[in-house]
C-alpha cells in the first residue's frame, strides 16, 4: 500500500512537470500577454516597465527555472491580470465550482440511479422503455442549449428560478458557500440541472445493463429458487454488484464536471473557476492558466486514488498495483 | 434608434429625479472590473467603478462635454502652467478633509503602479511638477504648453495619501484604501462576480437615487438579455445586436443608445518588410513595392466601400457610418468631411493610375473575438474590394495572437476609444511617427509616418484658445484623412436596456455610472 502510494505521487508529480513545460512553451507560441494587457493609451515607458515587472524581459529557460524554484516554494506566481497570487485566485473560486459540480454528481445519482434499476429490473414495460429513450435524449442535447432552454422556461416564462449568478453565500472557513441558504439553493438548481442531464443518462444506463446482466446470474436465480424477496435480491445481491463500473464512471465524472464546467458557468454567469480559466486564456495569464491545470492534475489524481481504495472496499479479491 | 440633446436631458433628469428611500439597484454588465485600484486599468469596465468611488479634478458629462469636478475652476497661468482650485469642504468617506496634497499624492501615484498594466501615464505625459499652493490650490507646471490638460485629467481618479501611502493594488481591493470622495462608498468586490457598493450621503454631486448597487458580471451578451428579461437585474450595458429587437418589443423594458467614441476602422502597412507575404501580384507573384504605399490605392480601397450598407446590414443599426474617427458632436468632428460615397469606377481609375490595372492581392487581417461582428464586417469589405480587381482574402484571428503579429499585417481592422474625447488620441498614438522621445506614436505599429501631420499635430496641442484649437486638430484630421493613413469605417453604437420607470443618459464613452441611473 505504500509503494502503491509514493508510486501514485511520483507520477503524478511528473505528470505536472510535464504540463507545465507545455503551458510554458504553448503559451510562448501564441503571442504575448503584453499586447492584451495594455490600454491602446499606454506611453514607451509603461510597456517596458510591465514587460520587466512581469519578467518577460527574461530568456524562456530563465522563466521556466524561476517558475520551478517558485512552485518549490509554494507558489505559483502573480496573475498578470488581477495582480493576486494566482492559487489564491483559483482557490478563491473553486468553491463555487465545487458546490456546483458535486450537486450536480448528486443529482445524477439521484436520479439516475432509481431509473436505472427501474429500467433493468423490468426491461419489457413502458417505463422502461420510456426511460431508455429519455436517456438518449440526455446525451445528445449540447449543454449551452439545454441551459438557455431552462433559462427561457423556468426564469423568463415562468420567472420561478434566477436567470444567473451564485445569490447569497454563507461564510463558513473563510469561504462563502451558497448551498446553505435558499437563495443561493435556487440559484443553483438551474445551472445543477443542465450540469448534470449528462451524467443522468450515464448512471441511467449503466444501471440498466448492470442490473440487466445481474438479473440472469447465477447467484440472482440461487437467491430466487431460495425465495428471497425481490427487494431483498435487488438491494443486497445485485446492488453491490453493479457498483463497480458505476463508481469508475462517477469518479471520473466528477473530474471532468470540475474541470470542465465553463461552458455551463459562462451561460449562467456562475463566478467558478470554469469562467477565470477562460478569461485567462483569453489574455494569456500564464500563472493562472498553469495554476489551474496544476490543480486539475492534482484532482484527478485524488480521485482515481479514492476510486482505487472503493474498488478494493466492493470487491476484496481485486489488488492494487504494487501491493 | 433614439438620439436625444443628450446634456439637456442628462440635466433634466437630474433636475426631476426625486432621491427613493431605500432603493437597490441590480446591474448587468459585460465587462469585468480587474481591480478597484483606480490607477490599476485603464479600461471600461475599471474606469465605470472608479468613477463612482472616487471623483476627478474635471469631469465629463454623458456627451463627454468637460464639467467641474473636485476643480470648481482651472485657468492656464502663462504657457506652461495651470492652476486647479479645488472646491472646499469635501470629506473623504472616512470623514477626513481633502485637501491639495492629496492631489499631489494622486499624480506621483497614477504613474506607477507596480505591476500594473496602467495605461494612465499618457495623461499625465505633459506634467512637469506637481505643487499644492495651499489646502485648496493645485499648480501644475507642464512641459510643453499642454491646453489638453483638464481634459486629460478627468481619466485621473483622486485617491488620498493618508489611506493611499503604501498600500499596493489588494489594499484598494480589500478595500482598506478604497477611500474616495465619490457618490458611493465601497462594500464589497468579489473579483469576477459582483461589486457592491453603498449611498455616500455626503457626496457634494446630485441627488442620487439609490442606497445600495451592485455591478454583477454576466459576460455573455445572451445571459445578460435573459436576466433582464427575467427582471433578475434593472439595466444592461451592450446587449447583442440580435437581441435588441426582442427587448424592444417586451413590455416594461426600454431601450436607449447613443454613436459612442469608438471608431472602428482599417489601417495599412506602407513597409515593405513581412508585409510583403500578405500582398501579391494579380497571380501571386512577388511584388517589388507596397501598393499601400501609393496614395491612390489608399483612396481606391476607401471609395471601393459601402459603409452605409454594411453599417445597416451586418452591424444591424448598431454603429454609424463615418469618413472620420469622431462621431457627431464630439471636439474636433468636422461636419465637412462627409461619409466616403462607394464607387466602384472611380476606384478602379486610381488603380490603373496607380500603376495596378489588373489590381493585386491582398490578406486583410482581423480578430475575431475583440468587436463585435467585425468578422462579417472584414468579409464585407473584402467582397467590395474584390470587386474593383484587388483580391482580397481574410483571415481572422483571435486578440492574443493577433495583437502580437498586428505589426506584420499588410492591413487590418482595428478599433479605438478616443479617451481623451477628441482627435488627439488617434493623431498621437497611431498615426504619430513612433518617436520615444516625443512620446509620439506608441501604438503605431502600421509604420504610417507623415512629418507633416506630425508638426500640424503638435502645433494644434499647443493651442490655449479652445476655438482655435479645434480648427487646428481639424486641418490635421483632414490632411491625415485625405492620405488615406487609415479608412474609418463606423462608430459603435453604446446601448443600454433597463426596466421601465429608469432613465440613463447613455454615454458616448461606454461606461455605466449607478449614480447618474435616475428614477422618472
């Protein structure tokens, strides 16, 4: 387990090496934040002197070393933009993102998990039916649709929920959190929902062919032919059997949700990192962009290792590697 | 579109406007303030809340016509000096006194920033010294005869030297030091999110309506017209072309919009150096000179264009047409130079003249995520100039590459502000001849130069008498549009979208200023 783990670490700390060699030089090819950054009314003397207070004057390796020595100490640089250490910046915003894309993971457990074992369970009927369409459904519709689509229905039309914005936040540990009161509820069940349709129609039809597969085992008949309770069957037996594939698939999930929310944050206006990771690249803010992507590695590598541990939770006949 | 005596009614909502008693107001707006240091950015969405915060020497009203500010009076004290006498008993939001010395602070900070993108210095650039004759006298001594100088100095925000000395950029977004003596006080400034700010009842200005008001950022355009459609905000800045039809037509929302300061416009590379691989022969051989360089092939692209049709059909009625870099009303606009006619015959004459019967070919750049529907626009152009034989491709790209290859182009599309609200931004920045030690032309990267221009530039800034001024700058207008140094297209127009019952003199220079929103 131990090995296990300082594997875990070294690659992932590679991985983050290698990132930010490819920001560094990415970045360098696509132009200089220099031209973004200043009013077209700026004099000679205030470009060179943001050129030089941004160390741009350097030499790329120069920059690249002076980076490394700066991550060795913990930090990641200034924004070139805000003018705030950017791991401040993109911590500052990631609860937003967080609150957002965990709620909308639950909700597609939720959701998705009842309709898929109603869906397996009895495949033949209408509802199922019904439901398997419905999933198809969740995954073709593009998100920045299915949002404005609830925006014009439930906001404009209806005017039942916010159009946008995160609305009040409770500070708890420095950090305000909007689950906590109803305003900020109501403003996130919107952009939650659209969030999450994808993730729905995943968990839907993971569930279903789990369920389906379980059903026709072995085990499941044994359980039938020893006249257990269908409920009995269902939430014991099959239940854990068809978590595994589903706790993959949701690990994953919520990496990619965090990582990849903006499309979602830019139409609801929700003040996440999604939106700062674009303005960023937009005026080619490279600590923040690197800081980000740091951050992005470290999450998915987190995750992978808590999906590791459940997996040897489920089923204890699988190992880990090096173990 | 709605074109109102703008100062009129600016003076006569603020006469009728009856202050509400405990009234918020939410605001919608596209671009995001990246700081509440006034002296951090100089840009729109900054500027917008400095404006409220903190107040200038001078200001400027909707129409950008120059008012008093902190300044009750100014006078130019010989050639090289001018004297600001400050209006007395103002309070800082902390109750302590302005004072001259606050001013003084004020100049040596606005300067230098560190770190900062700034962008205020060109402000200041004619400022020799800076002296506070007494509490509220300020002498400013210039270099060169500077009769700009009030003018310039309402894009500088006051700031105080007992909350200012030694605090940096986070101090002012903490706001420890975001002590100013504006119409609002600072509450709150989540970055990227909203800005809070609360009623200063001691400001000396006009009665303002509202206790509290929020600046929320909804940088989609489609966002911001579904938040106001769903009333979760009382106005909007910029609302996309597309949609002002739907706001329109909605009960309990109206629309106002004014042609703003912003002159979009297409510039040309007389060099012959990478420009070169964007122009080629009628059959793409190697060419030896810049047609560009040519006069006639200048005016030949300008007549070649219909301003008016693009202007009416790709920008939808939100830009007006113009032959200059002004709109109507503002110093230095010449009711003479007129909106260049489009003819096609006449353009290619000056071609064959020039030297190009079968016409060249010719890459015209733009970015594509900087002004709005300028991609469509460019493809407009180049359909109009492949039509007098110059085959014309575009290519479009995003700022930050643009930005930094923009000096290699053969011609581009750009737009500018025209911060110091006249012809002068245009005529020092990009059409001056880069010259550091003049301070001329720091954002000339076309490589135009025209000596000329420059000393009729020069001699126009030295100019005390307002009226004699103004003639001047138009002569150099004149003389750089008749070089074709660069072809104005339009002016954007600035709209706004609020609820029923408010009104906002819409201001040509883009900003949205909580504190002149009135209630009818």
């Amino acid at each position: 387990m131990t090995l296990w783990i300082v594997q875990r670490t070294l690659q992932a700390a590679l991985v983050a090496l290698a990132m930010a060699l490819i920001v560094f030089l990415g970045l360098n090819l696509i132009g200089s934040p220099i031209e973004t950054l200043l009013p077209p009314e700026a004099t000679h003397e205030e470009r060179l002197r943001l050129i030089a207070d941004l160390g741009l004057d350097q030499p790329m390796h120069t920059q690249f070393f002076l980076f490394l020595k700066g991550m060795a100490q913990g930090n990641l640089g200034i924004s070139y933009v805000y003018k705030e250490p950017a791991i401040e910046l993109i911590l500052s915003r990631l609860p937003a993102t967080l609150e957002l894309a965990l709620f909308a993971v639950l909700l597609s457990l939720v959701i998705g998990f009842p309709l898929g074992l109603i869906a397996g369970y009895r495949p033949d009927s209408f509802a199922a039916k019904a439901i398997m369409t419905g999933s198809i459904l969740g995954f073709s519709l593009p998100i920045f649709w299915v949002g404005i689509l609830l925006i014009m229905v439930f906001s404009v039309t209806l005017g039942w929920l916010p159009s946008s914005g995160r609305g009040s936040t409770v500070t708890i540990l420095g950090v305000g959190w909007s689950f906590l009161t109803w305003d900020g509820l109501r403003h996130m069940i919107l952009p939650a929902f659209s969030l999450s349709l994808f993730n729905i129609s995943m968990v839907t039809r993971l569930t279903e062919s789990g369920v389906r597969e379980a059903m026709s085992s072995e085990y499941v008949k044994f359980a039938r032919a020893k006249g257990l309770s269908p409920r009995r069957i269902m939430s014991v037996h099959v239940f854990k059997n068809i978590l595994i594939p589903i706790v993959t698939v949701v690990g994953l999930d919520i990496g990619t949700t965090i990582a990849f929310s903006i499309v979602t944050e830019t139409i609801f206006a929700w003040p996440g990192i999604g939106k700062i990771i674009i303005d960023s690249i937009a005026a080619l803010d490279r600590p923040v962009i690197v800081a980000y992507l740091m951050l992005v590695v470290l999450m998915f590598v987190l995750i992978n290792f808590v999906v590791d541990i459940l997996y040897r939770i489920l089923d204890p006949r699988i190992r880990l590697q090096g173990e | 579109m709605k074109l109102r005596p703008i100062l009129l009614s600016a003076l006569c909502a603020a006469a009728l406007a009856m202050p509400v008693n405990a009234e918020d107001l939410m605001i919608g707006v596209g671009g995001t303030a990246t700081s509440i240091d006034p002296h951090f950015y100089n840009a729109s969405p900054n500027n917008s809340i400095a404006m409220q915060i903190f107040d200038r020497l001078t200001e400027r009203d909707a129409s950008g016509q120059l008012l008093p500010g902190l300044a009750e009076r100014w006078e130019a004290v010989g050639e090289l000096q001018w004297r600001f006498l400050l209006r007395p008993d103002i309070k800082w939001h902390d109750g302590e006194a302005f004072t001259a010395d606050d001013v003084v602070f004020t100049f040596d900070r606005a300067r230098d920033v560190p770190n900062s993108p700034g962008g205020f210095g060109g402000f200041l650039r004619a400022v020799a010294s800076v002296e506070a004759a007494d509490d509220a006298t300020v002498l400013i001594t210039t270099k060169a005869p500077a009769p700009n100088l009030p003018g310039d100095l309402a894009n500088i925000a006051i700031v105080s030297r007992h909350a200012g000395e030694g605090a940096d950029t986070s101090d002012y977004n903490s706001g420890k030091a975001a002590i100013g003596t504006g119409a609002f006080r600072f509450k709150e400034f989540r970055q990227g999110d909203q800005i809070t700010l609360e009623r200063n009842p001691d400001w000396w200005g006009h009665d303002v309506a509202w206790d509290t008001v929020t600046y929320r950022v909804i940088s989609s355009a489609g966002g911001r017209t579904t938040a106001m459609l769903a009333g979760d905000v009382d106005i909007i800045d910029t609302p996309a072309a597309a949609d002002l039809e739907r706001l329109r037509s909605t009960a309990g929302i109206s629309v106002d919009s004014t042609p703003g300061l912003r002159v979009i416009y297409l510039v040309g590379s007389p060099l012959t150096g990478a420009q070169m691989q964007f122009i080629r022969g009628p059959n793409g051989e190697d060419l030896s000179e810049n047609p560009l360089a040519d006069v006639r092939v200048r005016k030949a692209l300008s007549i070649a264009l219909n301003r008016q049709a693009i202007v009416d059909r790709i920008m939808e009625g939100t830009a007006t047409a113009s032959g200059q870099w002004l709109p109507e009303g503002a110093f230095s606009y010449s009711p003479d130079i007129a909106v260049p006619e489009q003819d096609a015959e006449a353009a290619k004459a000056l071609l064959a003249e020039a030297g190009y019967p079968d016409g060249f070919r010719l890459t015209v750049h733009v970015p594509n995520d900087r002004y709005p529907n300028a991609p469509a626009v460019v493809q407009a152009v180049a359909q109009m100039w492949t039509r007098i034989g110059v085959q014309t491709t575009v290519e479009s790209l995003p700022w930050i590459t643009y930005s930094a290859k923009m000096s290699e182009f053969a011609i581009k599309l750009l737009g500018l502000g025209n911060a110091t609200f006249d012809a002068s931004s245009m005529l020092i920045n990009v059409l001056g001849t880069a010259d550091k030690e003049r301070g001329l032309g720091a954002s000339n990267d076309s490589g135009y130069s025209n000596p000329k221009l420059d000393e009729m530039t020069a001699a126009a800034l030295s100019i005390y008498d307002d009226a004699q001024r103004e003639q001047a700058l138009i002569a150099a207008v004149k003389l750089a549009l008749e070089d074709g140094a660069i072809l104005p297209l339009y002016q954007q127009t600035n709209t706004w979208a609020m609820r029923e019952g408010l009104t906002y003199a819409p201001r040509i220079d883009e900003r949205t200023l909580a504190k002149d929103i009135m209630v009818k």
